[in-house]
C-alpha cells in the first residue's frame, strides 16, 4: 500500500549516496511506476531475443542472443526483487 504523505519534504542537504550508505527513504510511486515498466519491458525483450535466437541463421548470432538472454534474466531477477 502506498501512503501519501502528510507533508511535503523540501531538500535540506545534497546527499547523493544516502541511500546506499544511510537512511533508505520510501521508492515514491513514479519510482515504483518506472520499475514496473523496467520488468515489464525485460521480460518482452527477452521474450523477442528468444524467439530471434531460435531462428538465427548463424551461430555466432545465436550465441549472442542467448547470451543476452540470460542478462535480461538478471535484470528480471533484480527489479523483481525491488
């Protein structure tokens, strides 16, 4: 559940790195709508890279695609584990 919040949070400070190395502020829904989008665009881009691997004519490309495949599995893994 997302809660809105009860008032608006001005920046203090310019604090780049706080997040991997302090306090972890709320992902605010454009984050959340953009990771969604990110999943939802790997999993199509693997689905296609796939299929091309299935019919490539050479087995350098088909290599290449597969290869790629398990990198957009990685990238499925990580933004569904956010």
């Amino acid at each position: 559940m997302i809660v809105p919040p009860d008032r608006p949070d001005f920046v203090q400070h310019e604090h780049f790195l706080e997040g991997w190395f302090g306090d972890q502020r709320p992902l605010s829904t454009i984050e959340i709508a953009d990771i969604y989008f990110n999943l939802k665009k790997s999993i199509f881009a693997k689905a296609v890279t796939l299929a091309f691997s299935q019919i490539a004519p050479s087995e350098n490309v088909r290599k290449f695609l597969i290869e790629a495949v398990q990198v957009k599995n990685k990238y499925i893994t990580e933004f569904h584990e956010v």
